[in-house]
C-alpha cells in the first residue's frame, strides 16, 4: 500500500500551500486594503463635491463654478471605477489561485479514497485465519513473511488513519470551496457597484454638457469676467515674484545663516539663506511630500496646477500657478505645516493673501475674506490663518500655491490623499 506515500503528498501539498498562500494572501490582502483605503477617500471626495453641487444648484443662474464643481465629480468617478476595476482584477487572481487549490484537493482526495478501498477490499480477502495464513506462507523469504504479519497487527489502524486523512482532506475541500463561493459573491457585489459607477459617471457628463451649453449663450460675458479675474491673478502672482526676492536680499544681511549649496556643494546664486532652524522646518516639509495635510478641513479641488483648457470657452488656457479649491460656505484656511508668516497682503480683488515661510518652501494663500495672523507670526500645523471670501456667485474658493524658491510647485503632490 502506498497511503503513507499519498498522505505525505497531501500534507506536504497543503504545507506549501498554507506558506504560498500566507505570502501571496499577505502581499493581495495589503494590497487589497489599500484599494479599499483609497475607494472610501475618493468616496468621500465624492459626497463633499455632490453636496457643493447641491449648493451651487439653488442658484437658478448656470456658473463656472458649477461646471468645475461637476468636473471635478466626474474625476472622482472616473478615479473610482478605475480603483473598482484594480479590485476587480486582483479578486479574480484570487478566484483562480483558489480553483486551482480545490481542484489539487480535490484529486489528493479522490486518490485516498481509492486507496481506501482497495485496504477494504484486502481487509475482505483477508478476513478468515485460512486466507491470512495462506498470505503469510505465500512470502518468498521469512523477511516478507515477519513484514506480513506485523502488517496485520497494524492493519486496524491504518485503516482508521487512512480515514483520518480522508476526513481532513475533505474538510479542506468543503473550506476552499465555501472561500471561492465567499469571492464569486464578492466579485457579483463589485459588478454591481462598477455598474452603478459607470451610471452615475455618464450622468455627471450629461449635466455638465447642460450647463456648458447654457453658459456658452453669455460667452461674451465670460470672456469679459475671465479676461478680469487673469489680469487679478497676474498681479498676485508678480506681488509673489516680488516679495520672494525681497526676502530673498533680506536673507543675506541675517546673522548665523547656512550657505545655500547645490547637490554638487557649490554656492547657490540669489537663493534664500537660512537659519539652522529654518534649514531643520524646510528639510521636514520637504520629508513630508505627499502627506501634509489639506489647507481646508474639507473641500473638492476645482481648479488643477498647470495650464488647461477653459471649461467653456475651448480656444483659451487658463494657466494656474497652485490649486483652487472649492468649501462649503463659511470654511477657513489653515496652514500646511509649520512656519513663519512672511506677508499678509490685500488682493486686487480686495481679499486677502497670506505667504507662510518653511524653509526654503512657501506656501500661499489666496482669497481669505480676513486674515487671523499678522505679518512674522509662527504658525503650527493645522493652525486657522482667515475665512474664506465667499463670491457673488456663492462660491467659497481657497486658491492654494507651494513655492520652492522661486519655482511653484504641483500642490496636489505634497498634499495628502
């Protein structure tokens, strides 16, 4: 009989198994969660912008605003279904590693089975004293026939251990089988919701196409509003341009500064010069792209970094130095991290902007209705800097910038997600 050899199969099988499995399971179960992480984030995205949607909608008059309101949604789904899809792929790897897995089981068991039959069936042959001594005195040496007849002794439980690993390898069958029926549900359930995804993404594409079309009717009134607030932005941006240089030459005349260097260890020309304790918050910020935290305790990102098309008016592009985002009403700025505030100025528009100093990095905020800190405050992580101004069409926009020197940086890639 070779059931020792076939349970050894067995085992060794599911030990390999269970060791693969664990590694493979951990690595899909981190990155399993992690999907699920960032779903329920763009989720949230998702219930934030529907409920500024929902406030730009009391106002019967079609805006810009809206149409970026509605953009933005359309990103968060569109990044929803891409993240609904990953799992998707990632449970039907799972689906077929446990087929596979059953179908092995299911083999193993089946061979025991068999093997288990044939010891009934000698247990049958062999069960009159006549028919033993027959098969002991049948044995070509004394060897075989001491082997035969230790057999016997044992036969009876190795019969109850052959059914021992029959029960346990059916076991592992009937628990594979209720895994992979676990993931066929949960496969139908992601289905269901990509379904739904892609429906309520086809909807929010609808609904801007409404609004573009209604706004395209005062196109000469939004050439004349966008033609204002760029010249607005143009003035913010060269009083930006003018106060970093100033601090700039300020920087050189302090006491106990580092010299600026390159990566090579050269001087940097006209660059900022700072202090220990500036060089420790500015190597901080920079350790801490990617995680720090919004400038708005809630908000939709409305307006990306970078240069892009108008929403409406498809012959011109609007270039953006930061990130705008969009807040309920009543919402205030914070800031990022820790620093110190290098300017608070009035806009062009009568607002309010406030420049936060970390390091070598800026970070700028614009459009705050009234500042809560002055010129050469500290300011922690987190802290309120100011109201957001709230526009005649109802929108609350924070426009948020990050400087490096004199280069403004992606704000969507330092802050976290």
């Amino acid at each position: 009989m070779k059931s020792g050899s076939v349970f050894f199969r067995v085992l060794m099988f599911c030990i390999v198994y269970t060791v693969l499995s664990m590694n493979i399971g951990y690595a899909q179960t981190n990155k399993k969660k992690q999907l699920q992480n960032q779903k329920a984030s763009i989720e949230k995205d998702i219930s934030n912008t529907s409920k500024l949607i929902k406030e730009t909608q009391k106002n019967s008059k079609k805006t810009t605003q809206q149409i970026k309101l509605i953009e933005s949604q359309v990103r968060n789904y569109e990044n929803l279904l891409s993240k609904t899809g990953a799992e998707m792929a990632l449970l039907e790897r799972e689906i077929d590693s446990k087929k596979e897995s059953v179908t092995q089981l299911k083999r193993e068991l089946s061979t025991l089975k068999d093997q288990y039959g044939r010891m009934v069936y000698f247990a049958y042959l062999t069960r009159k004293p006549a028919n033993r001594l027959v098969y002991l005195f049948s044995s070509r040496s004394v060897m075989m026939a001491w082997r035969r007849m230790n057999y016997f002794k044992e036969y009876s439980a190795i019969r109850k251990n052959q059914v021992r690993r029959i029960t346990e390898t059916r076991s592992a069958v009937e628990l594979a089988l209720s895994d992979l029926e676990q993931m066929r549900n949960d496969k139908l359930s992601l289905k269901s919701d990509q379904e739904n995804q892609k429906n309520e993404l086809a909807a929010q594409k609808k609904e801007k196409d409404k609004v573009v079309k209604d706004l395209k009717k005062q196109e000469s009134k939004l050439r004349a509003d966008l033609k204002k607030k760029q010249k607005e932005a143009n003035e913010i941006q060269r009083q930006i341009q003018k106060m970093i240089e100033a601090e700039i030459e300020a920087s050189k005349k302090k006491k106990n500064t580092v010299k600026a260097t390159n990566s090579s260890g050269t001087p940097k020309p006209n660059a900022y010069q700072m202090t220990p304790e500036e060089t420790r918050i500015s190597n901080t910020f920079a350790g801490n792209k990617g995680k720090i935290p919004w400038p708005v305790p809630q908000g939709s990102i409305t307006g990306r970094f970078g240069e892009h098309p108008h929403p409406v008016l498809p012959d011109i592009k609007v270039k953006n130095n930061g990130i705008d985002i969009s807040s309920p009403k009543g919402s205030s700025a914070r800031a990022v991290y820790e620093g110190t505030v290098s300017a608070v100025i009035t806009a062009p528009n009568g607002t309010t902007m406030i420049m936060i100093r970390h390091g070598e990095y800026l970070s700028v905020y614009s459009n705050i209705k009234a500042a809560a800190v002055k010129k050469g405050s500290t300011v922690s992580s987190k802290q309120n800097l100011g109201a957001i101004d709230t526009d005649e069409e109802g929108a609350t926009v924070l426009h948020f910038e990050i400087w490096k020197e004199k280069v403004p940086q992606n704000p969507e890639s330092w802050i976290s997600r």
